[in-house]
C-alpha cells in the first residue's frame, strides 16, 4: 500500500509503498503519537527504513490496500 506523510515547512511529501497492513500503520501512528514519541519509523517494501519527527507531522495518508488492475477497461 502507499503511504504519503506531509511535513510541516517542507514543499515536498514523502511518498513510499509499504508492505505492512493500514491498520498496523495507523495504530503505529496513533501509539506514537499518544506516547509523546519524538519520531515515527517505517519501512518500505524495498527495506528502507524512514524516521520522521512527530513534532513536524502536517497529515499522514493511508492508500488502499486494494491490487493495483493491469490493462485497458472497456
């Protein structure tokens, strides 16, 4: 699924696929942000690991965990 985190003062979003399901991400969100945590961590599908700061959140964007169609429709 693709998840797309905005940060605060920057122009740009960080957008990456993951392969963890939307509610381990959103409760991983929530506990972070519950606990007063400094920074949230994620991992992509490919094995990179990102670290955001919680302080400079703007939004958090969850995509569908629905495949992706290959093809034309008619």
């Amino acid at each position: 699924m693709e998840i797309r985190i905005g940060i605060a003062n920057t122009g740009r979003e960080l957008s990456f696929e993951t392969n963890e399901s939307a509610d381990d991400v959103k409760k991983s969100v929530a506990s972070a942000l519950d606990s007063a945590a400094t920074h949230l961590t994620f991992t992509d599908d490919r094995g990179s690991s990102y670290i955001v700061p919680t302080a400079g959140l703007a939004y958090i964007e969850i995509g569908t965990e629905e495949a992706r169609r290959v093809g034309f429709v008619a």
